[in-house]
C-alpha cells in the first residue's frame, strides 16, 4: 500500500519535485521550464502531484522562486540562487 501524505506535505513534497525539475532540465534563472517537460517528470519522480500542483505552484511564486509563464514556470532569480547555489 503506498504511504500517505497529509495534503500539507503533498504540496511540499510537489514543490521540491518542482524545484529538482529545474536542475535536471538545467533551467537557470529567468528562463521557462515547460509544462511539458515538467508534467512527465512530476508523474515520474512524485505521482500525487495532481491534487496539489497549483498550490505547490502558489507556495514557490509566493516565496519568490518562480513567476507563471503562458506555457511553463519561469526560475527567478532568486529561484536560482536557491536551485543553483549561485549568489
């Protein structure tokens, strides 16, 4: 049976995947991680993301890690400092 998650910890669990995606596509900051890129190594790395990947979403905008893009998730700069380790 596969362990469960309180919603809280899915959406931290999908922000770090989210995050990791970055790296692995190696986006660097003010560039776009697209959707479809992002959606098969979401449902590869951490399969409950769908119930929760807008509020993961939210939770990386609101500490100023990524900014929406029409089509993928644009790594601030600030996201990179984070992702890259790069000040």
């Amino acid at each position: 049976m596969a362990e469960l998650h309180s919603e809280a910890d899915n959406i931290e669990n999908t922000a770090q995947c989210i995050i990791k995606a970055f790296k692995q596509f190696d986006i660097r900051g003010g560039n776009v991680l697209q959707y479809q890129q992002l959606y098969p190594y979401l449902q590869e790395h951490y399969p409950h993301y769908k119930d929760v990947q807008k509020e993961a979403e939210h939770h990386l905008a609101k500490e100023g890690y990524i900014n929406p893009a029409p089509d993928g998730l644009m790594l601030t700069q600030v996201g990179h400092q984070m992702v890259w380790g790069e000040r």
